[in-house]
C-alpha cells in the first residue's frame, strides 16, 4: 500500500478509536455501535476502492466494467448495512452516518497538516 493511503488509513483508524472513547461516554450502545459500524464500512469502502482502482488500471478493455461493478459493490454494502441498522436500530441510521465520513475527514486532516508543516518549513 502507498504510503499516503497508509496515512490516510492510520488517520481514520485514530479517528474511529478517539470517536470510540467518546461514545462511551455518550452511553448509549446503539449510538457508540452506529458510529463503530459507520466508521468501519467507510474505512472498508476506502480500501476496496483502492483495490478496484488497481484492478481497473490493469485491466485495459474491461475497465468500465470493473468500475461499474466495484462502484455497486460498495454502495450496496453501505446501503445494506444502514438498511440493516435501519431495521433493527432506529436511532443508529443516525449515528450510522457521521461514521461514513471519518476517510474523508481523515483525507482533510491529512492535506492540513501537510500544509502547515509546509508553511513551518517554509518560514525557517
């Protein structure tokens, strides 16, 4: 794995522990296992994006087909899994979805800090 995806990663799996150490002391289980299970379909999302995006490239002709194909696979698993909390845990369909956008934060967080430490090098 590339060592920026490796980052963005490691981001998002801090990100999800410091969201898990907060939702304990919401107390409430099905709050803290929405914002668990929102968080890890985003991290698997990010990865079996990764891998999709490998296979593509190496594909040639069949690229529009893997793409469309690894496109639906990852929106159906997020739809599944929001529609299987949906069923059984009301609430959670809420907590559910700040989880989703723990990669893109991290992805965020990650081209903030190299900035600054840009402008920090930048200024010595």
């Amino acid at each position: 794995m590339d060592k920026e995806l490796k980052n963005i990663v490691k981001t998002a799996l801090i990100m999800t522990l410091v969201m898990g150490i907060v939702g304990l002391f919401i107390r409430n289980i099905v709050v803290y296992t929405g914002l668990m299970v929102g968080a890890a379909i985003s991290i698997l999302n990010f990865l079996m994006l990764q891998r999709d995006i490998k296979r593509i490239v190496k594909s040639g002709e069949k690229a529009a087909r893997y793409a469309f194909t690894g496109y639906m696979k990852r929106y159906m698993f997020t739809i599944i899994v929001i529609g299987l909390f949906g069923i059984y845990f009301n609430e959670a369909v809420v907590a559910v979805v700040p989880g989703l956008f723990i990669v893109k934060i991290s992805i965020y967080l990650n081209q903030m800090i190299k900035y600054i430490k840009a402008l920090i090098k930048e200024r010595r």
